[in-house]
C-alpha cells in the first residue's frame, strides 16, 4: 500500500486526493488530508463569500472525495508549527507528502499610517463574517460611516458587498451571530472600491461586478472623467494595432458605462452607496484620534507602458474603515524550503527542490506550489500535474519505511486529531445553533466551541 499525507483540505489538497483515488496505477492508495483547523474545505469555507451559495455548494463535491474508504480526515493537526507535526516526521510517517497549505498571508500597502486602528487587511474581515476560529469577534463596522476597500479584484468586490448588502439579507446564511449583529448595527453609507489603475486593467468578474448593482437599497457611483482616462474605454473594441481587449474586459466596460451616466446621488436619495473609483494609488492613511480617518491617494494616469505615472495631484477620501484586497501571498512552512520573492516552495513539477534537488517523498499543490493565481478550478490541473509526478515516483516511494497506524504516533505525540465523524458532529452543532436562533445553520466562530462539538459524538 502507497500511505501519502495531503495537508490542507480545501479544494488543492481534496483535488490532489481525488487525483490519487482516480488514477490506475498505483490502486492500493491510501490518503490521510490534514488539516491545522477542525473542519474541511478549506477558503471554500472560510473565504466564499456567505451570499455567494452556488461557490459554496463546492463543498458536495469535496465531501464526496473525503468521504470515500480510501480517505481519512485529519482534522486538528497542525504541521511545522511549535504545537505540531515537522515534516521530517511526517516524511517517517508517510510514503510521499503532498503540502497543499495556501498562500494565507495578505499583502501590504507600505504606506505610512496602515497600521491604525480602523485598517485592516481584508482577508481578516472575510474571516471575521466567515466565522474563522483565529479571528474572532472584530467590530468592524460599528461606527464606520465611510470605508474604503483598496484593490480591484473579486475579493475586493466581495467585501463591499457585504458591507452594503442588508444584515437581513444575511440572515439566510451562515454568517456567525457576532459579525450578523455588528452589520445590523453598521452605519456605513458609503463604500469606496479603488484602484491604482484603470477599469480595464480590474480583475473582478462580471458577475462579481453586476451583483454590485442588484444589491437590493444600495447605489453604485462611478465617474466618468475616470473611466475616459482608460484608452481602453474609449475604444471598447480594442485600440488600432494592439490585440483585441478580452471579453470579460468588453463587459466590465459595458456595465460600467451603464452605471457612469446615473450621475451623483442627492441628499434624497437613500440607502448606501458604492463608489467605484480608479487611477488612484493610496500613499498614507490619515489619522484622527488616533484612529483611520481617510486615506491620500495619488492621482495616476495611463504610461506608454501599460502601466500608470503619478500627475502630482492628491485627493483624500474620508474613511473610518480601510480594507485592502491587493492579493496573497505564501508563508514559510517551517522544515520546508521557501523562496521568500516569489512566496511559494521551490519545486519541479510539484517535486519540492532541497539544494535544487527533488526531496524524496516531498510534494506541493495549489497556491504554495504556483501563487496565488487562477480560480478554484485551476487546482484540478495543478493537482494532476503533481500526482503525476508522485506516481512516477511511486516504485521508489514504495521502498520508503512508513508507519502502519499514522494517527496513532500523531496521538502519542500529544496531538488530538478530529477525524470525519468529529466533522459531523460539528455540522449537526451549527445545524442546532441555526434552528434556536431561527435560521439556517450557523457557523460556530471559535476554537473551543468547535472542539467542543467534535468531541460531542452524542448529539
């Protein structure tokens, strides 16, 4: 029997599960997926969006591949940590390891004031109404009345979303009772999502871009003046002599266009506001109190390159709130090696490279092996790629000493892993939660509930 360790259960580590269920080769696989965290599925759990349900039903499908005889889940069991399993122990534990850990950190603005109470990263506030057990009970927007969300990608469209959608409409979701409570209670009126540059370089979605205008009591605003600065916009159809511009650009535009000529809402007009600004790079948030008050942004415009050039012009926008959505990045696994540019693990194929040499048994998929690039479909390939490469390896791997009863040494070291049935008895929890507050499941939103309730096979 082939024992191979996938760490990370969201969707590259069930995806390079199923690879390894799927493939003929080698058919008497045998797949433990761990997890640091109590519950599977990873960023479709805790980073889709709660209104977003046709994404989330993702989960069937992954429930399928961690369900089946030849998979156990591992939850609880954190890897390279202080509290956790190395991955030279892991290597003496399995035939092959395939780490599959994300890219969890946020990138940074580097300007002046981003650390101020008020600003936060927004992979932190899709954790806080995700209801991610290390984030906890954050009051993002009791007070604010004007937040501004910097980036123009679908996380960034996510957030606003949230923040202008209505609490009752959340209600149907699985949004924790915490972070329901605070959006209940927010004030925010206008939403602010900025880009550096302009609307057909932006890496939202239609779709994601369209649900902005359907909000049920919400506005979008967007000015012209911005969107003429964009050659692009201009000539829809592509400028004389370059490549056409992608579809998804030829929508944007059109939606956008659509909603440019609405004009400025009054004094009259109710509800919140999204305001869709471009060619504006942030350089210093400002501070009251100590607190965010604002943000500066330099004005930018087109280059000859492509790219954007600073006008010297500066505009401050008020806000109490600050989210930036300008991408992820990989962190350090410790024990494993890491290219700190790129934010990945050096690897061939999925092969990680030690010295530049392929380790024996050691593999990675997902974000930690390319970046954080592409959709939740992209780690399919990328998981075959790197089964591929373990399978080529398997006659080798075979000869590898691995231990008859994994979890058994995980538990004599000290470690409490929560296997599927602890899963199950999460989900029949939130389930009960849901029904006494009247809704549908509900999230619990903190470690020790969670542990609670896996550790309660009696409900």
């Amino acid at each position: 029997m082939l024992s191979v360790a996938v760490v990370g259960s969201g969707p590259s580590g069930v995806y390079t599960a199923q690879a390894l269920l799927q493939q003929s080769l080698v058919p008497d696989v045998r797949v433990h997926v761990l997890d640091r965290l109590p519950t599977p599925y990873g960023l479709v759990r805790y980073g889709v969006a709660p209104d977003h349900e046709k994404i989330k039903s993702l989960q069937n499908s992954l429930r399928a591949v961690l369900e089946d005889d030849r998979v156990t889940f591992v939850g609880n069991v954190g890897v390279g940590g202080a509290e956790g399993v190395s991955p030279a122990r892991l290597a003496e534990l399995y035939h092959a390891v395939v780490y599959c850990v994300g890219a969890s950190a946020d990138r940074a603005l580097a300007v002046p004031g981003e650390s101020l109470p008020g600003s936060y990263s927004a992979t932190r506030f899709v954790s806080w109404y995700s209801a991610h057990p290390d984030v906890g009970a954050d009051p993002f927007v009791l007070d604010a009345r004007s937040a501004v969300v910097i980036g123009v990608g679908n996380v960034a469209v996510d957030v606003a979303r949230i923040l202008a959608r209505g609490a009752e409409e959340l209600r149907a979701t699985d949004v924790p009772r915490a972070a329901l409570s605070a959006l209940e209670d927010s004030r925010v009126c206008d939403v602010h999502i900025v880009g550096r540059r302009g609307p057909s370089q932006a890496r939202f979605t239609t779709k994601e871009l369209r649900e902005l205008g359907a909000l049920p009591g919400a506005r979008v605003v967007v000015d012209p003046a911005e969107l003429a600065l964009d050659p692009a916009y201009a000539a829809p159809d592509g400028l004389p002599g370059a490549l056409p511009l992608p579809a998804v650009v030829r929508r944007n535009l059109e939606v956008l266009r659509g909603w440019s000529g609405a004009g400025e809402p009054t004094a009259a007009d109710a509800g919140r506001r999204i305001r869709l600004r471009f060619f504006l790079r942030p350089v210093e948030l400002l501070e009251r109190d100590g607190r965010v008050a604002g943000v500066r942004f330099a004005r930018t415009a087109p280059d000859s390159g492509g790219g954007v050039r600073d006008t010297g012009a500066y505009e401050d926008v008020e806000a109490q709130l600050v989210l930036r959505a300008v991408g992820y990045r990989g962190v350090e696994l410790p024990g494993l090696p890491f290219d700190p540019v790129r934010g990945t693990v050096p690897h061939t194929a999925g092969r990680v490279l030690r010295d530049g040499t392929p380790a024996p048994g050691e593999y990675v998929a997902g974000w930690i092996k390319r970046g954080p690039t592409g959709v939740i479909g992209s780690n399919r390939s990328c998981a075959k790629e790197t089964v591929t490469s373990l399978l080529e390896d398997a006659a080798s791997l075979r000869r590898r000493t691995a231990a008859d009863d994994p979890l058994a040494v995980l538990r004599e070291c000290g470690l409490r892993p929560v296997e599927w049935s602890g899963w199950l008895s999460i989900e029949r929890a939130e389930a009960e939660l849901g029904r006494s507050l009247g809704r549908g499941p509900v999230k619990i939103p903190d470690w020790p509930g969670l542990l609670a309730a896996a550790r309660d096979r009696d409900r």
